[in-house]
C-alpha cells in the first residue's frame, strides 16, 4: 500500500479521535466511562501521531531528507508530553510545542515538493503559531484565548487535503 494512501487512512481516524478526546470527553468528568473513553482515546492518537509521523518521513524523504527527519523527530517528540498530558493535563501545552514545531518542516516540504498546493504550506505555518501561541498564552496570562485556537485550521486543511485529495505523483 502507498505511503500517500496509509495516510489517507490514517489521517481521518486521528482527527477524529483527536477532537473527540481533546475537546469533548474532558467536559464530561461527571460521566467518569465517556471521560476514560476520551483519555483511551489520547492514548490511541498517541499511536497514530507515532505512525503518521513516520509516514509523512517516508512521503517527504525524497525531497529533503533532513526537513523530513525534523518531521519524524518533533512529531515523536510530542508524543510523550500528550501522554503526560492524560494526568497532568497541563502538559499539553509542552505538546504544543512540539506540534508546532512539526508543522513547521511539513509547510516547507509541501512547498517544496510539488505534490501539493504551495498554499497548504504556508497555512501549516500559520498552524504553527496558533500552537506556540498556546503555549506561550499559557505561560504568561494563565489561559489561552479562543482566537488562538483558529490558527491551528491551517492542520486541519492539511489533513482534509490529504484525505480527500491525496497528492499528486512527481515525475522523476
């Protein structure tokens, strides 16, 4: 099965859960199974964030082996502080670090690939500030205002062009 493929798959099913155990079973602490549920459920993202970063290194390694590894690294780095995050739950805002680090090297190589439009690379670096925003929102006011949150959207038009463009093959 193609890389570009596994991510098609995998991409949705992250998303999914991601928002599931991040923003909607954390409200419901008096519903303690639906709570469990969601932190199972970071748990499970956890294990794709591990494998779609492993895949976007093998989808980008042809075209800049270094920007790729950077992908591999921050997107494993994450992973650990998101776990974290299921007991100290302001750990998260540590993930956010690294999830706005990765974003960082997946704008360039979707920029610089040509197996998708330059614009989705500029709209993951504007992803990535509404991640450090978080964090450093966090760390100098105590919380994070809603309007941080909307710069993340340039992710999410990542995944939703994955899924339902894929890429497009590159002519050697």
């Amino acid at each position: 099965m193609k890389t570009i493929t596994k991510l098609r798959i995998l991409y949705p099913i992250w998303t999914v859960i991601s928002i599931f155990s991040l923003l909607y079973a954390p409200t419901l602490a008096s519903e303690s199974t639906l709570f469990k549920i969601g932190q199972l459920g970071q748990i499970i993202v956890q294990l794709f964030q591990i494998a779609i970063a492993l895949l976007l290194y093998k989808l980008f390694m042809e075209t800049d082996k270094e920007q790729a590894s950077l992908i591999a690294i921050f997107g494993l780095l994450g992973v650990p502080f998101s776990l974290m995050a299921i007991l100290i739950p302001d750990a998260i805002h540590l993930a956010e670090v690294f999830w706005g680090l990765w974003l960082i090297p997946i704008g360039t190589l979707v920029i610089k690939s040509g197996m998708f439009p330059k614009w989705i690379g500029y709209f993951l670096y504007i992803g990535s500030l509404g991640y450090f925003g978080a964090t450093i929102s966090f760390f100098l006011i105590g919380s994070v205002p809603a309007f941080v949150d909307y710069f993340t959207v340039g992710e999410l038009i990542w995944v939703l062009w994955i899924t339902f463009m894929g890429a497009k093959e590159i002519q050697n």
